[in-house]
C-alpha cells in the first residue's frame, strides 16, 4: 500500500508529497523493502532535476550528463531520451550514458543507431562504448555492422583492451562467424578466462564441439582457471560428443576445482548422463537439496527416466514437480518490432 502510495506520487510529479509520506513511514516504523528505496531515489532524482531547471544550470554538461546516466541506469530511459535531445551539444560524456541507457532497456536499435550517428559527428568512441555498440550487435545479429565497429576498435587501437576485444569475440560467436572469431581470438596476447569461456562457448554453439575441448586443455596449458559456465559449456561439448572418457576429465577438474556442488555445473551433468539412470537420480536428488525451486531439476529428472524408458517415473518426476507448485520456464522467440527486439512465447498475441 504505501510503496503504490509513492509511486502514484512519484508519476504524477508530487515528489514533495512522496517525500512526505516516505517520513510517515518512518515515523510510523512501517517496514520498507527494496521497491521504497528504488521509488525513493527516482523522487530525489526527479527533485534535482527540477531545481536544475529552476536554477537555469539544466544545460551545464556535468548536471545534464549526470542526470541522464542516473535516469538511464533506472531504465526511465524516456527522461534520459528527452535530457539528451535537449542539450545544446553532445560530449563524449553524454554518448556514453546515452548508449548505455539503450542498452539498459533493450533498445539495441537506438544504442547502436547513436554509436552510428556519435561516430559520424566525428567525436572518439570510449573502450566502453565500442563494448556496448558490439554487445547491440551480438542482439541484433547484425554482422556487416559488427564488422565495422571491429575495424573502429582496430583503428584506435581499443583491439588491444581485453574488455573491449572479448565483446567483439562474442559478438561474432553470436553471429556465427567462426573465422572472424578464431582470428580475433589467437591476436589476443593474454587471454583471461572470459576470452577463453567465450571461445569455448562459441565452438560448441557453432557446432565445433572437439575443438571447444582442444580449446579447454590450452586453458589449463595456459594456467588460466575456468570458471562454472566454462565448466558447464565443457559438459555440454561432452554430452555432445557423447566422449564419456573426456566428460570424466572434466568431471575430475569440477571437483578439483570446487565447483561440483554448484547448481549451474550440476544442471549440466545431469544432462550429460541421462543415459545413466543411477548417477542421474543420485545427482538429481543433490540439486534437490540445493535448490528444490528449481524446475529445471525436475525436467532434467524426467528427461533421465525417458532415456532409459522409464515412464511412469518420467510421469511421476513431472507430478512432484506439480504438487510442490514449481513452474517451468516457458521458452521464447525473439523478434525485431518496429525497431525494438521482443521475445513473445507460444500462442502470445500481446503483439497482433
């Protein structure tokens, strides 16, 4: 009741009366959460923003940038919109919330339209901002495009800075351009776990699951220590490959490097031994333990007892699942609409 209270204060631009009654909950020692401090900031954010105006300093680059970083990290990204439009100039400060403000809220067509338009008027694109304008890309799947802000980084040498190269790797994992992204991956000097978990991951996505294992042995050659999603993507190559041999390697380095309790790497390998009723169940039953919410568990189970054509107990895993009020995940598809990427699940007409 009282966090509706603030934000129909808040929307309807009474930010004094939001403040007002954010003391009465103080003072009446009514328990707030997360949503109040949220709602709270956006009023002394919207407060701010008003007295910058009554000052007449709105349009001082530091105020205006500043307050269009913190509209867009709270994904009010129409406030944010309307700070930046209405500056007298754009500098590199401005771009840069900007961009990422689109980003924030999944605008991966404007983010990478104002990387397009900032680097036509000439200003010089930041490490940061050429990482966001290829992740828009990898959302987009949009190649010819990543392919120039590849060349962009090239020329002002940001193909040397790891964050920024290990984006643009992604982005063509994405896209599927392995060429590019061997390329790109073997000019990397000293690759660090994520630009080798994103090679890997890339291989197995694009289908080159014995190359993503080759890809794991040079990582542990290299003295480079993976991480649980290099771990689970390794699985998977295994599963894949349907090599037992080499998913007990890894299984070996999992429980070595103390990862074999986590629920992530844990899902994996039960999907990996699906044809091994007896380790699936056992396994199964630890991720209970872990995390009894998860319905992933539950499908993985049933999936178990399928392979080995156990389907009553394939039924019953689906049942428990029912009777402890746990709902599975429902995929997606994404789509571009009218410039904005929307995901939408079967028989979803929210968009006719």
């Amino acid at each position: 009741m009282w966090n509706k209270t603030l934000s129909e204060y808040l929307n309807a631009g009474q930010t004094w009366k939001a403040i007002d009654c954010f003391a009465d909950m103080i003072k009446s020692q009514v328990a707030y959460d997360s949503m109040t401090i949220l709602v709270m900031l956006s009023v002394i954010v919207r407060l701010v923003h008003t007295y910058a105006i009554k000052a007449g300093i709105i349009f001082d680059s530091f105020i205006s940038t500043s307050l269009i970083d913190v509209y867009s990290k709270g994904g009010n990204k129409d406030e944010a919109e309307f700070l930046f439009h209405d500056q007298d100039g754009f500098d590199l400060a401005s771009w840069i919330a900007m961009v990422h403000g689109y980003m924030v809220s999944n605008s991966y067509h404007k983010a990478l339209g104002l990387f397009i338009k900032m680097h036509k008027s000439g200003e010089k694109e930041d490490p940061f901002t050429l990482a966001n304008a290829a992740k828009a890309v990898k959302c987009l799947v949009e190649l010819e495009k990543g392919k120039q802000i590849h060349a962009v980084a090239i020329k002002r040498s940001f193909n040397l800075d790891l964050f920024v190269i290990s984006c643009i790797l992604d982005m063509y994992v994405k896209c599927g351009e392995m060429e590019s992204e061997c390329r790109v991956f073997s000019e990397i000097c000293f690759p660090d776990y994520v630009a080798w978990t994103t090679m890997i991951s890339g291989c197995v996505e694009n289908g080159y699951e014995e190359r993503a294992l080759f890809a794991y042995w040079q990582t542990r050659l290299a003295g480079v220590q993976p991480d649980k999603y290099t771990f689970a993507t390794l699985v998977k190559a295994s599963s894949l490959l349907t090599s037992l041999e080499q998913g007990r390697q890894i299984h070996a380095d999992i429980i070595k490097l103390n990862y074999a309790l986590d629920p992530y790497v844990i899902t994996s390998l039960v999907d990996m031994i699906q044809g091994d009723r007896d380790m699936g169940q056992r396994v199964a039953e630890k991720l209970f333990t872990l995390d009894p919410s998860d319905s992933a568990v539950y499908v993985l189970l049933s999936n178990i007892h399928k392979a080995a054509n156990q389907w009553e107990d394939a039924t019953s895993a689906r049942n428990m699942m029912k009777r402890v009020n746990v709902k599975k995940d429902p995929g997606f598809s994404w789509i571009d609409v009218n410039d904005k990427v929307v995901m939408f699940v079967a028989g979803d007409r929210s968009y006719e």
